[in-house]
C-alpha cells in the first residue's frame, strides 16, 4: 500500500513538472527588490530535470509534514536550477503568504502566474495577495481577467465585486451583482448586499426597488418586508414604512414581524404603550424565532441601566420567553439575569436551575446561578454546585473561587485554601482575579493562624495590584490583632481609607491600628467618622469605640458603648 501510495504521488510530480516548460534559473527575491524580472529560457538537461522532481517531492513531503522552512528551502532549490518552475513558485508564494511574508509572496505569485497565465490557482492566489497587500487595483485586473476567461465561475464574480468594494468602487460591485442576476436569477444575498450598497450611496430608492424586487420575487418573504420598513423608518419616511406593514397584515396577518414593525413604528411616533403591546405579541408568538427575542432583550440591559422604569417590561418580556420556549436553557437563563437585576434572587435562583436541568453544560448558567446563591449565602448550595461545575469546567477559575469563599465562610479552612490554590494556578492574563485568590487565601490563613503564610499571600496580592484597598485594609487589620508591624499596618490603612474614603469598615481598621499605637485621640475622632457612616449598627466598631474611651479615661461613656455593641 505504501508503495503504491508513493508510486502515484511521484506520477502525479512527474506529469506537475511536464506542465511546466523548464528553460532558465532565477535567484530568489531579496526584501528589497522591487520589480519582477522574469527567467531567460534554457532547456534542462536530463539530470537537472531529475534532479528537480527529486527536490520537488521532498519539498512536498516536508510540506505535508508541517516542516514549512525545509520546504520552502527545498522549492527554492528547484527554482534555482529551473528558474521557470511555476510550481515550486506557487508554492512557496504559498508558504510565503501564510507566514505574512506578503512581499515576498507576491514576487513568486506573479512570476508563476506570468510563466503559466492560463493556470486558475496561480490567478486566484495572485489576486488574494494583491488584496492582503492593499493592491486592490491590481486585484481587481485580475479577477476581471479570470471572470473574462471563466464567464460561468460565479465564485469569480463574487471575488471580482469584492475587489472592486475593498478599492471603493461601489458602483462597479453593483454592476457585478446585476451581471450574476442576468446569469443566475433573482438571488436573496446578492439582492440584499446590493441594498446595502445602495444604501451607502445614499440611493434610497434604489436600495427600496432591490427589497420590492425581492417581493415579488416571493410575495411571502416577511423578512424582505420587514427590511423595508426598517429602511423607511430610518429614513424618516414613515407614512410608506405604515403602508409597507399595511401590505404585511394583508398577507400574514399572524406573523409576529408584523407585531414587530409596528412595535418599531409606534416607538418611532412616541406610542410607547402600543409599541410594549405589539413586542408582547410577538414574543408570545412561537414563530418568532428566540434569536430575535434575545437580541431584542439585549437591547434592554442597556435601557434598565439608565432608565429603571423600563425593568419591569425586560421581566415580563423575558417571562413570556421562558414560558414560550420553555425546552430552551438560555431562555431561562436571561430570565433569571432580568429576575436578578429587579433584585428577585430566589426568583432567579428557579430560572437558572431550570436552565442547568436543560442543558448541564451551560457555563453561563452555572456561573449565574452560583452568584445568586452567592447574593442568598446559601453556602451549602454553592459548595455542591460549585464543586460541580468544576467537574464539567475544569478549566473554569471562577467555579474554584466560588467553592473557596463558599468553605471559608463555612470555616472548613483547609479545604478552601485547597481548592482556591488550584484555582488560581489556572488563572492567565486575568490580574484582578488573581488578586481575589491571594487575599483569599492570606485570609484563610489568618484564621487558621498561619500567619507566615498569610503574610505571604497578602504579599503577593499586593506585588500585583500595590493600591487593592481591600487587600491593604484586611492586611493592615490583622496585623494589628497581632501587635506585629504596626508601622506597616497603618501605612497600609491609611492608603486604604484615602483610596476609598469614607468607607466605616476602613475608618475602623485605621482606628484600631491607632488605639494599639496608644494614639487614642487619632483613634477617637477616626472611630467617630466610621459612626457617622453606619458604624453606629456595628457591634465591632461600637466596641472599639468603648476601647478607646476607656483608654481615655471616659469609663461611664465606654460601658454604653460596650452595652451596644452586645445589642447590635
């Protein structure tokens, strides 16, 4: 089988070579060299031409391989002894091309087309360079070329209208597509690309005549409406965009794209709860595809974010989605992310599981139900599904660091260190979350009283990102519950508080770090901002603050304060 494998790939180098006339020797380009000269002709004597397919099929063989700088090498070595061998030149334009050595791509892409100018594949790559090479005059010649000799290659046809749009001619692409209309009949893609074209030309009548060519074609075709509605409304020509969707009704009358236009239509002319009833219809309409209801809720994260009063239609919408396609995961899935913008966790938490249940290989759906346990504190639940995940996404850093915060607040320490040191050496190009890591860690060390390695991971959390203020105030705190670096501890809470000022839980650290100081006065009036910005429910904070007063001498005044904290 071998040999009979290798018997016809040498027949095949032989008849390649004898469609090639071998007659010259040409060195290879340098970077610099700037014009194509081509070969003189000489014949080969009978060893060259051995010797030439000898290099020829190694070249391929190293080719198929993937060893591509032996190849190319061994292509070079046929042309240099027949410097008219279109193959090897097309090949190592070939080679040339893919290692973005366009220049010298070109070189051999125009000497083989030269040499064999009736060959297609030599054209065709030609012309793919000259665009790569932003010559799209030159593409242009050569694709118009290639259509002349090949009138029936639609494919060429598509190419030429390309070329002539990346040389910005979009008159002449058009005078392509109505040439492969003449050949090839009505065509939806080449009907709606010239639209757009006419569009940009601002031809908006012309773009309005290839849509109405399209409905005749198929007096059906709703999309075809519903692009020409959308062309009047855009144009502000609103009377024949109400017409249009008048001849829609008279068709389909049950066709939600024509709930859509006129959703579009009564938005247009202010009708704002005309518009909300029409989208209702067509989202509760089977035939609408979902695709076109999620793009539409998309269009709705960036409204609620400045215009609350719009969440409530995003909720029913996405309702009626998941009642609609209610065998479809994402439909859940974006249901619960509109249920957890309106703040309605435990509502969200049923969609994603819905979701999960659907389709277990959802990552976005996990990813989302875990936040809304998360927002919940159901750490139980986010342990198992977490851990679960895991087992379907093992490359996932996110479901590592949902389990490690999970079994830390559950004080299973640990584990948690366990499963956030695996997680984050999986964490690439991603410094922020690498961040949460370390300082996750440093606290579960810090519980467990290790404070060498928990020193070491709040390092390493600040060498990333020196200005976490986070980071700096629980690093800062811990170590004043140690006595240990106090001078560190309060350079570190002093950036905290003016990266994040007026922030309680800061002011408090600041504080305590002060009190341990024996700077009780500093710890008094920092204690008495973090009271006046919610520290004043806060048993910890209201417990240092009787601390200090003790310290001050303030003992009546320090046993209220100690009595609050009790019923905070």
């Amino acid at each position: 089988m071998l040999f009979r494998k290798l018997f016809f790939f040498s027949l095949f180098t032989v008849i390649a070579f004898n469609g090639c006339k071998s007659t010259g020797k040409v060195a290879a380009p340098s970077s610099s060299e700037k014009k194509h000269v081509a070969p003189a002709k000489k014949e080969l004597s009978e060893e060259e031409h051995t010797q030439v397919i000898y290099l020829f099929y190694n070249a391929n063989k190293e080719k198929i391989t993937g060893n591509m700088e032996k190849a190319a090498d061994l292509f070079a070595q046929c042309i240099r002894i027949d410097g008219r061998n279109d193959a090897s030149m097309y090949e190592l334009a070939q080679i040339y091309s893919d290692n973005k050595k366009f220049n010298d791509a070109l070189f051999f892409a125009r000497s083989a087309a030269e040499i064999n100018p009736k060959n297609k594949w030599y054209q065709m790559l030609l012309a793919e360079l000259f665009q790569r090479s932003g010559k799209y005059n030159e593409a242009v010649a050569v694709y118009e070329k290639l259509v002349k000799e090949n009138p029936d290659r639609m494919d060429f046809y598509f190419n030429l209208a390309n070329a002539y749009l990346f040389a910005g001619k979009s008159e002449e692409a058009i005078k392509v597509y109505d040439k492969m209309e003449e050949q090839s009949g009505i065509d939806k893609e080449i009907v709606l690309q010239k639209e757009r074209l006419y569009l940009k030309l601002n031809k908006t009548d012309k773009a309005a005549a290839e849509l109405e060519k399209l409905i005749a074609n198929d007096p059906r075709d709703m999309e075809a409406y519903s692009l020409l509605v959308e062309l009047y409304q855009v144009n502000n020509m609103k009377d024949k965009a109400l017409e249009t969707i008048k001849r829609m009704q008279q068709i389909s009358p049950d066709n939600p794209r024509v709930n859509l236009s006129l959703a579009e239509y009564y938005r247009s002319i202010n009708e704002k709860e005309k518009s909300y009833q029409e989208l209702k219809k067509a989202f509760a309409n089977t035939q609408l595809d979902s695709d076109i209801k999620l793009r539409i809720l998309t269009s709705y994260l960036k409204i609620i974010e400045s215009d609350s009063s719009m969440l409530d239609q995003s909720l029913e919408l996405s309702k009626i989605l998941a009642e609609t396609h209610p065998n479809e995961a994402l439909a859940h899935a974006v249901h619960g992310d509109f249920l957890m913008a309106a703040k309605k966790p435990d509502e969200a938490l049923k969609e994603y599981k819905a979701a999960i249940s659907i389709d277990n290989k959802n990552e976005f759906a996990w990813q989302y139900l875990i936040k809304a346990e998360l927002d919940l504190q159901n750490y139980d639940s986010i342990i198992k599904e977490s851990d679960e995940a895991i087992s379907f996404f093992p490359n996932n850093t996110t479901f590592y660091l949902f389990s490690g915060i999970a079994k830390q607040q559950k004080k299973n320490y640990d584990e948690a260190i366990k499963v956030l040191l695996s997680g984050s050496k999986l964490v690439i190009d991603n410094d922020p979350l690498l961040v949460q890591f370390y300082s996750s860690i440093g606290d579960c060390y810090h519980e467990l009283k290790k404070n060498e390695e928990s020193d070491k991971y709040y390092e390493k959390a600040l060498t990333i990102d020196p200005k976490n203020a986070t980071v700096l105030n629980n690093y800062g705190y811990y170590l004043s519950l140690r006595s240990d670096k106090l001078d560190k501890a309060e350079a570190m809470s002093k950036l905290s508080n003016e990266i994040v000022p007026n922030q309680a839980s800061y002011q408090d650290t600041y504080a305590w770090i002060l009190y341990k100081e024996a700077k009780y006065n500093e710890a008094k009036n920092w204690l008495e901002k973090a009271l006046t910005r919610g520290g004043d429910k806060n048993g910890t904070i209201l417990e240092h603050y009787g601390d200090v007063l003790f310290k001050l001498g303030q003992t009546d005044k320090a046993i209220e304060y100690w009595n609050k904290a009790k019923t905070s």
